[in-house]
C-alpha cells in the first residue's frame, strides 16, 4: 500500500516537473533562477529573501514611477526585450552543496533560466555556480562571501557584495573614528564561530587589522550552534577587551545576548560582523538586551519618499518584517542581474555575460549603500561599501557612520540592558 | 581556585542538570523497551514551542506552559506508541532507527510549516531575573531547570523501585511475555512508559525555552547531547543519566574555558569513547 | 534460473535507463541512485550481513571524498589518483576503530559510531591543512579526461554503475562465502556462534574493513562527481543516516536492498524538493518523513522484505528478531 502512495507521488510529481517544463515556451517571460535555503537550520532567511524577491520581481514588473531612480522601476517590465516580464523560480538547497548543485542543473535544464541567483552558503555557491559555468549561465551571487569563490578563474560568476577585505577597511576606518571621539580600541576581541563565514571572516580580519597595526587581537573562536557560551563570555569578562566583535549566526548571537545578560557581562564597544544581528528574529528575541551594539550594514532605510524607504515599507507589507541587509543584499543582486539582461537586450547568455560586465551602476541608482557596481576582470564588485549601524534604542537600528550618510550620531558606551 | 573557575564549574553543572532534565525520557524508553529514538530532541522542540505558543497567547509563564508540555506531549507519546513504536519494536533496530528518524522530520517540518524558521524567545527574565550570591550569578531559569531535574530524577527512580506501577514496567522490560502470564498488560505497560518518558520531555522543553532560542531545528543541536548523555550513564539508568549529565556539563565548560570552545565537544567524544573501553555497559547500566 | 532472467532484466534496465531518460537531471538522477546505491551496498555488509548497525559509516566517506580532494588540491593530480590512498586510510581507520568498538553490542556499538563519526567531524572542521571548514575543491576546469569533471551526468553514471556490480558482485561472494555463513551465524547470536567455532570478532573486524573500503571508494566518487567537500557533506552524521536508512528501507541483508531503497529514496528527495522545496514551507521533508514512517510502520524488514516473503518460507525471511 505504502509502495503504491510512494510511486503514484512520483508519477505526479515527475509529471509535474514535466508540465512545468513545457510551460516555458510561452515568450516574453524571462525566467531567473534563485537557489536559497529554504529548509534547515537558515531556512529563516532563505523565507525573508524570498519575500524580497517577490517585492523587486513586482517592482520590476509593474510599473513604479516613485522609484524612478532605480533601472527597470519606472516602466512595467523589461524595456530592452519589448516589455517582457520577469519570473523567478526558487529552488531550496537544503543546506548541502549537493542539493545546490542538483537543483542548479536542474534550473537551467528543465526550467530553461537564463542566469542563477545564489546561493546564500559559500560552499554551496561554490558546486552549484560550477555547474552554470560548464553549461555557460551567468551566476550572481549577493550574499555568499568566501574569498575563493571570485579566485576560481571563472567567466560567468559575478558577485556584488562586499567581501571580509573590505570589512577590514570599513572596521578600521570605523574604529579610527571612534578612537578619535575619546573611545579606547587598542584591544580587540574576535567572537567568532567555526563555520567557513566565521573563521574565515575572523582570519582576514585578525590579519588585516595586524597589517594596519592593530596588534591588540584576542581569537575566541567556538562551535556554531553552541548549547551553552558561558565559558566564552566570562573568557570576554576576564580580558576586558575594549571592543568586542561578534561573528556569528542568529542562533549564537541570541544565546551571546542572553548570556551576557545573566553574567552581567557589558563590553564597552559591542560591534557586530552583520549575520545574526541583522536578522529581524535577533532584534525581537534580545534587541532590548542588546541596546547600543554596532552592527555592519550596506542597508539604511533613508529619508521618508527615499527608493530605500519605499522600498522599506513595501517589504514590510510583504513580509510582516523591517528591512535588513541580507534581504537587501539579495534584492540589490537581483537588481543588478535583471539590469544586465534588460541592457543585454536579449537572453542569450553570452549577451547577458557581456553585460554584466559592463555593468557600471551608480550610487543613486542604489539601494543598498555600495558605492556603485562595478564588476573587475574576477568578477567581484570592487565598488561594494558598507555603513555602521547602531541598535540605539533595541527596536531599529539606525545609521551613525560614515558621518555623511548618518542618521543619529553614535553613542559610545555600550547600554546592554 | 580562581574565583571564575568556579563560576564556570557552577555552570557546568546547571547545564548539566538540564541535559539530564532531557535525558530522562530518552533513558527511560530506551533501557525499558530497548528502542533508539531518534525524534527525541523534536519531542524536546515540542516542548519548547507549546511554552512558546502558551505565552504568546495567554501571557503565560513556565507555570503554564510546564504542565501543559507535560500533557500534550504525554499525549503525543501515547500516540506515537500506538500508531508506530508498538508495530516498529518487534523489528529489526533497523526499522526503528527509520522510523524514529521519519518521525523526527515529521515532527521538526510540520512545526516548520506552521510557525515558520524564524528563530523565537521566551523574554528573559520570565522566570525571574539572576540572582548574585556571593559574587556569583545564577540565573532563575536555569536553576529551575535544575532543581526540576533533580525532582524528576528523583521522582523517575522512585516510580520504578518503590511502586507497584514501577515493578509491572520493569517486569515487561525485563520479560514481557512472562509478565503478561501474570496477568500484566504489556500495550498498558509500555503505553504508560512512553506517556511518562515523553511528558517528561515536554517538561524539559518547556523549561529549556526560558533561557534558549525556539526554533524548528534546535532538536538536532539538543537530541544528540541526549545520546551520549543515555549512552554514558547507561541505558535505562535515570540516575545514571543525571551522574552523567551533570559530568558532561562540567567537562563541556571546562575545557571551553581551559582549551578553547571549538574543542569541548572532542573532548567529550574522546572520554565518552575512552569510558565505553573501560566499562561498556555505561556508568550505572547493568551489564 | 528464474533469477538469472530477473538480474539479465535488472542490468539491461540499468545500462539503457540514461539512454531512455536523456534529459539531464534525469541522467543525474540515476547517477545519484547508484552513488547513494553503492554507498548503502558498502555498508549493507557490516550493518545489514553482519548485523552491526554503524551510524558513523561516514568516517570513511569522507577518508574518500578528503582523499580525491586532496590530491587535486594539494599535489595538483587527477582525483583519481586519490582513491587508492582514501582505500587505504579507510581501511587502516576501520581496523583502530573496529578493534575497540566492535566488542560492544547493539545500541553501544552505534553510539560509539556516531561519537567517532562527530569526532572526525569536529577535528577535520579545525585542521587548516584540510581547508577546516571551507573544505576542499576539486578542479573547476576540467584539465584532462582524468579530472572527472563532465558537463554530461552519463560518465559519471556508467561509472557509477561499474563501481556498484563490483560492489555487488564482492558482496554476492563474500555472503556465500565461509565469511558470510560466519557473518549471518554471528547476526542471528554472536554467542552461539563462538561457541560453534566461528572466530566472532576477527570475522566483524574484516566485514567492517571491507566495508570500509567500498564506503571509501562511494565517498571518492561524490567528491569527484560534486567537486567538492566540507565537513558537513563529507563527515556529517546526515550522510550516515542516510545511507543506513537506503539500505533499511531497501532491505537490509539483501543484496539488492541498498539498491531498491536508493532507487526510492533518491527520486523522492529530489523530487519533492523540486516541486516543493521552493516554497519555503518545509513540505519537502513532511512528505519524505511521512513515507519513511508508513514503511517502516508497514514493512518493517524493508520493502525488499516483501517479495523475499513470498518466494521464501517465513522462517527463511530475515525473520525480525527480537532485539
């Protein structure tokens, strides 16, 4: 009897693939394909991308003459293909570089798309961009920033985030700053897990700010989805860093933020590497036990009438939550690629591929805070840029560095609770 | 003994006690009925999200939230005997690891499509704030969960050596076909032992929640702390488990301390391997 | 002579299936059924023939997967090259791991697998010579033939498919061997069979070597196939699982088992999340979970169990043992 269930929803399910496939011929439709985690242990964020891929596919589907900055906003769909309409199809990774790489084969054989979006984790960019290279399909990753993946030598990968060297510059420049309005930087310590975003974000780090001659580094590095961080915090508590500076997934950040309050542990500078801190889920769990931490963030909602503050509130319609970077990374990296394609004017792939590397956006045409898109001969946007953001009040963060794009100025001692 | 030292051996063992607390239930089916459960750190989940669910409908804290965990998922566990454990106990250990693991994702995803991946929080402080003694810091929520693992652990043992309901499980766990020649119902039997083993679960998860992110797949981080700590005191054992629990919280914060966090799982792999060398029937398991 | 016409049908369908089905996720479909196929095959010889259910199967997995890598990664040759030294350092760990651990009985023996298995994990995860947590790549751009990195799913699956008859042929043989009749005496009670002569431990120690060694070889062949291994994919507790679970849901102790549960498990996956998995409601694993619960629930031995049931008397039928 089981067996009979299993095969008939094989049947169904192979047919429907089949059905799926042959819609495809219909014209005028131009077909994206996005590889998220959708299940697992980040499924959160893979359903607050999605969210914000629905918003831009609508923004760049109909028309929204209040966002006339943005390419692709003004006019219902794609100007350079005769108005086509953009689709995305969303594929879950599951968390594993084989799935990825499964469902990427899948995406560009069966449902025809013309370029990939993905794949949030590094290592599963990594298989299943290799994939779009042998089969000639440009892939864009927003999110992903292992170092290796732009050192691959390949000829359709493109990514627009900024990567761990630039953290390193924006850190520093940031905490020059600081030190020059009376706050004490000399000891640094390092809260990282050991996942590959963790160690590797923390390795660059740690040796980018020794070469800009900051020697004062403590490494307290643990497991990722700990049980218990006590140990750590009171490691923290002995050494009385001056700064703290949290990498970690949602799941650590919320225990680190609970931890210390029960340990009544307070650094005075806490700054946070983006990740967990920026997912709306960390702000809601401890934000009112985090008040005052510094955070990362190529996102800041602006000025009210703003394309980001727009944009801001139809996200929140969507989704039911703020606005933060990683669903604004995502978003911008779907911008850039679609921008391609309407240039391109076509959906050849080696057009695409020309255009994206043409591609030369500026600040203004934004929403996210790089400063401008511009891809070098490996792929990486050397134009990428972050802000320093601060959860003043534990309910939004705001912007407070660099002083030109700054909300509220920054408050320097670190409140907790 | 420097001051944070004992701070951090305090610690240790206040997780120790709650990775008892969630051991129990796992220990108990386990040694009575010989079968692995691989949902266990879901039913753990459960428990987290029925606290979850009671405060954000009622408002309610642990004193909710605890005794309803208990009942749910003491009526979950009945279910589950009866519409899979019952027929997958009289197969092959195979069969039950497929089966508890197919539950497990049953469990974890069903949760996942009805409150989504978001992570969640019980607000600190829910059960009352930290407590300073004498330069330490105690938290209320986790001595709770402790002094409740202790009372479990307690109440477990006495249930099973002192009453009568005790000595007819042990009796089907230890021949159920004898048992039932004296007039003893195995299905009741174990039936009650699953209900008891999973409410104790709930109770676990309810507690837990107060001072521990909710999210779908936290079973997976918490089930397999549950595995070695039953594998350590010995199958069956409940206070072997607590012995146990206790002992790994302790090392876990130590060498996090000492050696460095990444390394503390290792190293209770490696003495959890090194002991089963020494004496593979677990710290009080009989042989 | 019955069976000789099933198994002639069985490989005329196995070697024209990528010809038939040409598109390509339904080529690398198939080749992912004989990967996963030859992955539960290895460990249907310690788990399923000699009863000793491993959970940490994916120690040497990985000893395959790191060794392909490896020598791409560090001395720049063909993955190829790898698979005999991952063979090897398979094997060498299954003799130290074997020793000690497989004195224990049931539930003790997988437990001490998956501790070893998270071990491995936890010390790979922290080696910076094996890429920690980044993991290893393989060559992105095919240099040569040798490299193993096609477009096309259908060298990977003929090999697959060559890898997997060895594998089932070294399994036929060894089931009918001294060594098997040693194997199932031992399953059925370890004691009764030490009383009757049979060298208990040594025979365990070489069932779970070999198997080792073949579970090594699948390891090899999906770091070469995906082009890549980290931690997680190549040393995580989920891989185990799923290997042991194909193997179970197939019929373990069957030599067909591991292939009949591949060749549901795999489909489903893939499939379900393909048609679910984009919409981000964890359906996916809903559906996969209810399935693995009902065989199990309803065919407990596997589903293999239940044609063996009919052409076999019952006693004969892998009978289900009380643990």
């Amino acid at each position: 009897m089981t067996f009979k269930l299993a095969t008939r929803l094989l049947c169904a399910a192979a047919m429907s693939i089949v059905l799926a496939g042959g819609a495809q011929a219909e014209d005028k439709v131009v077909k994206i394909g996005v590889i998220l985690p959708m299940s697992g242990s980040t499924a959160s964020i893979g359903a607050h991308a999605k969210a914000a891929l629905e918003v831009a596919t609508d923004i760049i589907n109909n028309a929204h003459p209040e966002l006339d900055k943005l390419p692709l906003a003004k006019n219902a769909g794609l100007a350079g293909l005769g108005g086509a309409k953009v689709e995305i199809v969303i594929a879950d990774n599951q968390g594993s570089p084989a799935t990825g790489q499964n469902q990427a084969l899948r995406l560009i054989t069966e449902e025809k798309v013309v370029a990939i979006l993905g794949a949030y984790q590094s290592g599963i960019t990594l298989t299943s961009s290799a994939i779009a290279e042998k089969y000639g399909i440009p892939y864009l990753t927003p999110e992903s920033v292992a170092a290796n993946l732009t050192e691959r030598g390949f000829k359709w990968f493109f990514r627009t985030t900024p990567i761990a060297p630039d953290f390193v510059r924006i850190y520093d420049e940031f905490l020059t700053d600081m030190k020059a309005a009376g706050a004490k930087t000399d000891t640094i310590a390092l809260v990282h897990d050991n996942t590959e975003y963790g160690a590797s974000v923390a390795n660059t780090i740690a040796t980018g700010f020794k070469a800009k001659g900051r020697t004062g580094v403590i490494d307290v590095a643990y497991a990722v989805n700990a049980t218990d961080v006590q140990a750590q915090v009171l490691q923290l508590k002995e050494k009385k860093p001056d700064v703290v500076l949290m990498i970690s997934y949602t799941s650590d950040a919320i225990l680190f933020a609970k931890t210390m309050q029960s340990l009544d542990y307070k650094p005075p500078m806490l700054l946070a590497d983006d990740a967990g801190y920026s997912d709306p889920s960390f702000i809601k769990a401890v934000g009112k036990l985090s008040q005052g931490v510094f955070n990362r963030s190529s996102w800041a909602v602006g000025p009210a009438g703003s394309p980001s503050a727009v944009i801001a509130d139809m996200y929140k319609k969507k989704s039911g939550e703020e606005m933060e970077d990683t669903v604004g990374r995502e978003m911008q990296g779907f911008f850039v690629l679609v921008d391609a394609i309407d240039r391109a004017g076509s959906t050849d792939p080696a057009k695409i591929q020309a255009a994206l590397k043409a591609t030369d956006i500026k600040p203004e045409q934004l929403i996210m805070g790089y400063k401008g898109v511009k891809f070098d001969e490996k792929g990486q946007n050397v134009l990428a840029s972050a802000y320093i953001i601060q959860l003043q009040d534990g309910e939004n963060y705001v912007s407070v560095w660099p002083k030109g794009n700054a909300e509220k100025a920054p408050v320097m001692s670190y409140k907790g609770w | 003994m420097s001051f944070v030292l004992v701070q951090v051996i305090v610690g240790g063992l206040l997780l120790g006690a709650v990775y008892a607390l969630f051991s129990s239930g796992l220990t108990l089916v386990w040694g009575m009925m010989n079968i692995v459960n691989f949902a266990h750190g879901d039913f753990v989940m459960l428990g987290m999200y029925v606290a979850y669910v009671v405060y954000t409908l009622m408002g309610g804290g642990p004193i909710v939230g605890a005794p309803l965990a208990v009942l749910v998922l003491a009526t979950l566990g009945v279910v589950v005997y009866f519409g899979l454990i019952r027929d997958i106990m009289k197969g092959p250990m195979l069969a039950q690891i497929l089966g508890t693991f197919g539950l497990a994702l049953l469990l974890r995803y069903s949760v996942f499509w009805w409150f989504g991946a978001d992570f969640k929080s019980l607000p600190q402080n829910i059960v009352g704030g930290t407590y300073a003694v004498a330069g330490l810091r105690l938290e209320a929520s986790r001595l709770l969960a402790g002094v409740v693992a202790l009372l479990v652990t307690l109440g477990l043992h006495l249930l099973l050596t002192r009453t009568s309901l005790g000595s007819k499980m042990l009796a089907v766990a230890e021949d159920a076909t004898a048992a039932q020649l004296m007039g003893i119902r195995p299905d009741t039997m174990q039936a009650i032992a699953w209900a008891i083993a999973a409410g104790a679960t709930g109770l676990a998860g309810a507690l837990i929640a107060n001072f521990f992110y909710i999210v779908p797949t936290v079973g997976e981080t918490l089930g397999i702390v549950a595995f070695v700590t039953v594998s350590l005191g010995g199958f069956g054992s409940v206070p072997g488990a607590l012995v146990a629990g206790l002992l790994i919280g302790v090392i876990e914060s130590l060498s996090g301390y000492l050696i460095g966090a990444v390394y503390k799982d290792i190293v209770v792999y490696i003495l959890f391997l090194f002991f089963l060398w020494f004496r593979p029937q677990g710290l009080m398991g009989k042989m | 002579m019955r069976r000789l016409l099933w198994l002639s049908v069985l490989a005329a369908v196995a070697i024209a299936y990528p010809l038939l089905l040409s598109s390509p996720f339904q080529q690398r479909l198939g080749a992912l059924v004989l990967l996963y196929a030859i992955a539960a095959s290895a460990w249907n010889i310690v788990g399923g023939y000699a009863g000793q259910v491993s959970v940490g199967h994916v120690v040497f997995f990985g000893c395959g997967a790191y060794a392909a890598m490896g020598a791409y990664a560090k001395f720049e040759l063909s993955p190829l090259f790898g698979i005999p030294g991952g063979i090897v350092i398979a094997v060498v760990l299954a003799a130290v791991i074997g020793v000690p651990t497989l004195r224990l009985s049931g539930h003790y023996f997988s437990m001490a697998t998956i501790a070893v298995a998270e071990t491995m994990r936890l010390i790979v995860t922290n080696t910076d010579y094996l890429g920690a947590a980044v993991g290893l790549s393989g060559p992105t751009v095919a240099r040569n033939i040798f490299d193993l990195s096609f477009i096309s799913s259908l060298p990977y699956y003929y090999l697959f498919l060559l890898v997997l008859a060895i594998t089932l042929v070294i399994t036929w043989w060894m089931a009918n061997s001294r060594m098997g009749f040693y194997l199932r005496a031992i399953k059925d009670s370890e004691r009764a069979a030490r009383s009757l002569g049979a060298p208990a431990r040594r025979t365990k120690l070489y069932a779970f070597m070999l198997s080792a060694a073949l579970t090594s070889v699948a390891g090899a062949l999906y770091a070469m196939m995906f082009g890549f291994v980290d931690p997680e994919s190549g040393l995580g507790i989920l891989i185990s699982v799923k290997i042991l679970i194909m193997a179970a849901l197939g019929g373990a102790g069957l030599l067909f088992g591991p292939l009949v549960g591949a060749a549901i498990l795999v489909p489903l996956e893939e499939i379900s999340n393909s048609v679910l998995g984009g919409k981000g409601a964890g359906l996916t694993f809903v559906v996969y979970g209810a399935i693995i619960v009902l065989i199990a629930r309803f065919q407990p031995g596997g589903i293999l169990s239940l044609f063996k049931r009919r052409s076999k008397p019952a006693s004969e039928a892998g009978a289900p043992h009380a643990p």
